[in-house]
C-alpha cells in the first residue's frame, strides 16, 4: 500500500500501529471468538479492557484519585449541553472565552440553558490572537470559567493555563488533549472528542473534580449526568464500546512513544518545521500572531486561484485532506500526535516544490 498522510481536522489518522492491531484483533479479541463490538460492556472482558483505559488515561494526564474519568457517547458538543446542565443546578451565570468558532459553538449551547457572559473575545481580529489577560473580566460569581485550549478551525492555541483564580476552570481540549504536559490540578474538568488524539469519532472523554459533582439541574438528561455516570462507571447506559477500547490501543502507543513528555517534544518540532517553511515562502502564508500559534492545526493561505491545482496536485502525492473548514475556507494541515515528522517533511517538500513551479 502507498503511504499516504491524512491531514485531516477529524476524524484524523491513527499510528498505523493501532490501525494494525485493530485489524489484528478484530475477529477474535484474545482467543474469545468475538470481536470487541460484540461484547456485553458489563462482561468480565470488557471490564478489563475499560479499567485498563481509565488506569492508563489517568496515568499519562496524571490525574489524581479526587478526579473522576468518564467515557461518554456524543463527542465534544455533547459535553457544549452537559457542562452547563451539570454545573449550575445553585448558580444561573456561567463565563465563557470568545477565542474562535470552537468556543462560539459551545457558548451558544451554553445559552440554551443558562446565562452566559464573555470573559474576554478576540473576535475583532477574526480570532487571529487572544485577548491578553489584563482584558479577561473573571466573575467570581459564576459557576465556571469555560475556554477552548485549541481552536481547531482558526489555528490558535492557548499556551499556557489561563489564570483564572478560585473558579472552576472547564476546557475543551477535544483537539490538544494529550499533545502537551498540563498541570491537570489547576482545572475543573476537562473534555475532547476522540476522534483527533484519542482514537475515533464518537467518544467524549470528560475529566471532572470530584466538588464539581452533584451540582446538576434537575432536568439533566441521566446519559449526560455526570454524577450517575462517574458511580456507574460511565454505563447508565451501553457505552461505545469499540471506541473506548480504540482509545485503549491509542493509549499504550502513546506510553511507548515516551508518554506525554516526549509526543510533546515532537509536537514542537514538527510545529515549528511547518510554520517556519510557511513564513519563509513568498506563496503562503499564515495569519496568526506567532506567539499563540496552534501546535495541532496549521491554517494557510496561498492564491485562491492556485487552491484547487495545489490541492489535486498534494493528494496526488499522497498528502491528503489538506482543505481548510469550510466555514473559513483556505488550507489546514492537522499534524496531531499521530502525524510522523516524516509526514511534516513530505507536506513541506511538496510545498516548496510547488512554490518554486507555480511562484
Ligand atoms: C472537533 C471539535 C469539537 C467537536 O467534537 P464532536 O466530537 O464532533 O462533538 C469540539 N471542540 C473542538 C475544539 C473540536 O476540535
């Protein structure tokens, strides 16, 4: 088979690893003769499988015991509803960070339910910065102080955990979680969809302090209560099974690679290769201000009558799904955990090549 990058926002690419393993296993999971999908998920097998994951998650984000782990059905946006369901039962006011079309997604489903108000917005620079903390208005009154670590769409990534005193700090890391060391113990809880560093799509991982329990309103949906779900091991109801044990294997590769440390180190460089290659070039370009670029998602411009040619021409090479979202239009490179640096390297060879033949 041709290698073939996936650049891909998410779902994105797996370790072929993992993809390996998955093929490997898939008929019969350890001489049981049925595959993972068919297992009961409250049987002894699965059990194992699910406590393996929980023990590992919470080993390479080191979480300790007062934080609760919880694989939950729905992705991300599940959680843009059960935050706010969970967390406001005594207060009516939650905040929330303006950062991009991430945060402007979970704000809104905030809305539904409660009264939101913004800390702190960089929409007036089309999310191409972020707002410097001497602008953040922090309301100690409210029940949480909500941002998302990484805007996925606009490329921009906070780089360090935002200040935010006493008040429960909540983060959508759905598309950085696991990319870089955080110090778990300065939040709240914290959230992503698997389908970028975790596996695939499906499955929201939520990471919840134990005092932020029993604070949900009476009309929280049960498969969104996070209090039943952390007593019942996160199986009010039949779990996705498949992905869970897909984040397991996703797991162990990210142990044998050095854990967070070294994905980190990695991350870095593969970062710092791609915007370097971008600034040096007369073609394309980036406009994000560099100190608060996304080390995941790499968005680009070059002349919209080249887009298509240098689209076709990249997958051609084995360089694919290289167009931006469709809400900003342009290209984007998602280069998460998964992405080798060779996978960087191949993306910045055609680049240059097809600058010095189109330039
Ligand atoms: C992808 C993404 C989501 C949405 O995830 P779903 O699993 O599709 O609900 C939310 N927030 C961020 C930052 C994302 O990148």
């Amino acid at each position: 088979m041709k290698r073939i990058y996936n650049f891909s926002a998410g779902p994105s690419m797996l370790p072929p690893s993992v993809v390996a393993r998955i093929q490997a296993d898939l008929p019969s999971w350890r001489s049981t003769g049925i595959s993972v999908m068919e297992m009961s998920h409250r049987g002894a097998v699965f059990g194992e499988i699910a406590e393996k994951t929980r023990a590992d998650f919470r080993a390479l984000i080191n979480a300790p015991d007062h934080y609760h782990i919880l694989f939950l059905a729905g992705g991300a946006r599940a959680q843009f509803a059960a935050i706010p369901l969970n967390l406001t039962a005594t207060k009516n006011k939650v905040t929330y960070f303006n950062t991009g079309a991430w945060s402007k997604a979970a704000i809104a489903e905030a809305e539904r339910y409660v009264s939101v108000e913004i800390v702190a917005s960089s929409e007036a620079s089309s999310f191409t910065t972020l707002p410097p903390p001497d602008q953040w208005r922090i309301d100690p009154d409210a029940a949480y102080v909500h941002y998302t670590a990484n805007e996925t769409i606009d490329g921009v990534e906070f780089q360090d955990t935002p200040d935010v005193g006493a008040i429960p700090l909540v983060s959508d890391m759905s598309s950085n979680i696991l990319s870089r060391s955080i110090e778990l113990e300065r939040f709240g809880l914290i959230y992503a969809g698997a389908q970028k560093n975790l596996g695939i799509a499906g499955l929201g991982v939520v990471i919840v302090r134990d005092d932020l329990l029993g604070r949900a309103r009476a009309e929280t949906p049960a498969v969104l209560n996070y209090t039943s779900q952390a007593q019942q091991g996160s199986m009010v109801n039949t779990p996705p099974v498949f992905a869970w044990y897909v984040l397991g294997l996703v797991l162990e590769w990210v142990k044998e690679q050095g854990g967070v440390v070294e994905i980190e180190k990695r991350n870095i460089a593969k970062a710092r290769k791609l915007y370097d290659a971008i600034d040096a070039s007369a073609l394309y370009s980036n406009p994000v201000e560099k100190s608060v670029r996304s080390r995941m998602n790499v968005p680009f411009r070059l002349p919209e009558a080249l887009q298509e040619r240098f689209l076709t021409e990249a997958q051609a090479a084995g360089l694919v799904n290289l167009e931006g979202h469709r809400s900003v239009g342009g290209l984007r490179a998602s280069i998460y955990n998964a992405m080798p640096e060779e996978g960087v390297d191949a993306l910045i060879a055609f680049m240059q090549d097809f600058e010095k033949r189109r330039g």
